[in-house]
DNA sequence: CGCACATTTCATGACGTGATGAATTCTACG
DNA sequence: CGTAGAATTCATCACGTCATGAAATGTGCG
C-alpha cells in the first residue's frame, strides 16, 4: 500500500513481460468486464469514446471544469483514465470536445427558430428555457455556466453567446441602430441570472415554476430591454 | 529535493533541536522578514490573523472556493500555511470567517437604506451597484458569486440573500400578497445576472457603463416585477 | 524569575490530480 | 499470413492539496 517514489531497490526492469496478474478484484466494474482478458483492445465496438464524452458532460456539468476530473470521467465511463487522455490528449480537450459538439446544436437550434420582433421577448425567453429543459442540449449548458466563474475559455464561451448570439438573433430582428451591444447585455444578463437560480443555485421558487409561466412573467422584461416598451401594443 | 516518504534510513530523530539551519534563501519574503530568527512567536502586532483575512477574501473572490488554497492565502498573507490551519482549523473555518464578517456589513448596510416603495427598482439597483463597486464589500460578494456554483455553502448563502434580504427588504415595502416569493426570485435572478456579467464574465458594454446608466435600465424592470408596472406614475 | 499560553514555522503524512510511456490485445490492410 | 496501427490498461511521475504534530520563540501573569 505504502507508495514509495524513490524506491531504488526490489525496482523489476518495467519491461518485464507479465502474465501472472490475477484479476484485481474489481475489474469486474469495468466495460465488456464478462470477457477479454486484460490490457488490450476490445473486440467490436466497445463505444468508449461516446461512453466517455457522455460521461464528461455529465461530470463538468454537475462540478465545472475545475471540480470534474479525468479519473471521475474515467469512472462514470467505466473505462481506464489513461483512455481518456488517448482519444482527447488533456483534460481541457475533453472539455472542448463535450461541449462544442452541442454549442452548435444549440446555435443550430437557435438559428432555425424565427423570432417575430412582436414579441420578441416571450419567444426568447421560451427558445431559452427549451435548451435548459432539454437534457441534450442543458447539461452542457449546466457545464458551460458552472465552469464560466473560473475557467477562461468558458467564460469566452459565455461572452460569445452574450455578444454573439443575442445581438444577432433577436437584436438583428429589431434593430435599433444605438445601444444595440448594451441592449444585448441587459438581456443576457436576465437569462444568465434566471439559469443561475433555476438551475444552479435552485431557489426555491424558481425552479419549481412551469416553464410557461416563467416565459409570462420574464417575456415583458425582455421585450422590454430591446424595444423599450413592456409589450408590442402598448403606447 | 527528492522527497521520500517512506525512507527510514537516515531518519534524524524529530526531536533533535536544530540550531544550524541558515536563512532558506526566500525568507525574506515572510513578513517581519528582516528582523526575528524563525520559528517562534513574533515581537509587538503582528497583524498576521487579519493579513490572511485579507488575502482569503481575495483569494476566494479572484478563485472561489474551490479555485483558491490555503498555500495561495499563505503566500499572499507572507505567512506560513500552518498559521493559516492555526486560526482557522481548516479551509471551510477560513472561507467562513472571511466572508460571513463582510457579511453582516452587507446585512447592516441593507438595513439602514431606507427603500421608498414608489420607486423601488432604481433604489435597489442603486444599492445593489454600491455594494459591489466598493471593494470592501464587492470582493466577499464575488467570493460568495464565484463560489456559489460548486460550493454548497455559498449556493446557500445565495439563496438565502434572494429569499430572505430580497424578499423582507424590497418586497416587504410593497407587499403584494401574493407571489411575493417568486417575485423577490425574480428581482434576484435580474440582480445576480447584473453581476454575473458585469463583475465575473466581463461582458464588454456592462462593465463599462457607469453606474447610474444601469440603474436607469434596470431599474424599471425590478419595479415591474415587484409592482407589475414599469414605473410608480404609469397607469 | 518561572510558568502558562499564544504565535510561528518545519517536517511530514496521506491522498488526489493530470500526464506519460510501455505493454498488450485486437482490427485492417497488404 | 504479416504487420501497421488503433484501443485498452498498468505502473508510475511529479506535483499540489489539506491537515497534523512537534518544536521554537515570544508575551503576560503570579
């Protein structure tokens, strides 16, 4: 048990073929445990890449990038740690590979939804909630948020879609020639606050509330930071 | 340099006294540097019990909870780390102590602004940006911000801030009755939003805009969602 | 002075982390 | 068949983390 770094003696050469290794007792919890022997690769498709990203998304989502690790990955995916390093180098490559994929099917998501500038801000709204809702798309969004407060490239990741996203969605619908970043802002800055408390830091009346009914009572304020007004048809 | 955990051959008995060591080469850089040999107590105030205070708020504000390490507050405080474990027993004892103080001035300063229930939206918004701009208060909020996300405690302290200071504080001016939870959660998730992008992600026109101009945005849509109309004299 | 106590640092333990390199087994292509 | 390469695991490394216990040095009280 005792690990010892500097252990010069009893050292056998690391080259020395083995074969004599007994099952270790819990490899049973590993994938395709029932058969194969040992070390080396797996007969058919053992889908341990998809296992593994599956895996990570549900491990940064529910920690943040700092709090997730390889080994915990490893874990959930039932598969080595060093396998994760195989297919995705480091840890900042899992990360980049679990959450890219689906940031274009949520802009793609976002992309093939018209918003109506009417009322552009209940549309917004409930596009937003349908992303959060869904696990596909929300867990990586949990993932993203979580990891914003303290990982660089996520907290890019949120700048974009901010800057990004927002202005050219549903800004571009309404124009208003000035202010159009700071319009932009004001509207992230309601959406993040809501996935913050809804889904993160889960106050209590928030996340209890149906969608629908967030989409009522949010909508007027978004409508409100883009067109100035609280509704179309108001004035 | 190697370190060996397990050697047990030349093991010096730890009780030997030892008067030979010279200056480590980076002593220098520990506080009362210059005078005082080493180990024990300091002559006169040493302030070190609040030099780490000091540098745990920072620490936890620039990393959150689990970003920041007693080795990091240490070195900021130019203390050793076991002073650190000393005050404080153990890093959740830091994290409390630093905040929960700046806390209660937070709570106090929240009590003695007096909230006018006719425009209470840009009031609490004003409040609000005070308490952050101010390093003294700003930098624990951020800590407690960062932290929120992975830190169970902090997501608790949150959650409180918007069910109870929220609530009893705003709403309690203009009580509606009904609803009065899910509106405070909804002045929250604005507010933390605010600060989300505003002070942790750095969204580029929000954190720039000059106080008052928030105030002037924002404001109207706290008071919509505390009194269900945009301003006090609408309607 | 002498003794209890607070403050400070050192040495170390026990453990978790990301990363690497070699060994092994399977697949695919010639 | 033979062999290049992909997939998988093992054994470590080097380091950083929180935490503890003991030793050393100061302060203050009797």
């Amino acid at each position: 048990m005792a690990r010892v770094p500097g252990d010069e003696e009893a050292s056998r050469p690391p080259a020395a073929p083995r074969a004599d290794r007994a099952a270790s007792a819990d490899s049973f919890s590993k994938r395709h445990s029932a058969q194969s022997g040992r070390t080396g690769r797996r007969a058919g498709d053992s889908g341990s890449r998809r296992a593994i990203l599956d895996a990570a998304r549900n491990q940064f989502a529910e920690r943040g990038y700092a709090g997730a690790t390889i080994r915990g990955i490893a874990r959930e995916a039932r598969v080595d740690p060093a396998l994760v390093h195989h297919f995705f180098v480091s840890k900042q490559g899992v990360f980049s590979a679990a959450i890219r994929q689906v940031l274009d099917v949520v802009e793609a998501e976002m992309a093939s939804t018209e918003v109506e500038s009417d009322n552009a801000g209940e549309q917004v709204v409930r596009l937003f909630l349908q992303l959060w809702e869904n696990p596909t798309t929300g867990r990586p969004l949990l993932g993203v948020l979580r990891s914003a407060v303290s990982h660089e490239e996520s907290g890019q990741l949120l700048r974009e879609f901010v800057s990004g996203e927002i202005l050219g969605r549903v800004l571009g619908k309404s124009p208003q020639i000035i202010d159009d970043d700071t319009r932009a802002a004001l509207v992230g800055s309601q959406l993040v606050g809501l996935a913050m408390l809804r889904y993160i830091v889960q106050v209590e009346p928030l996340c209890q509330l149906p969608p629908e009914e967030i989409v009522r009572r949010v909508g007027p304020v978004v409508q409100y930071y883009v067109t100035g007004q609280l509704t179309a048809e108001s004035g």
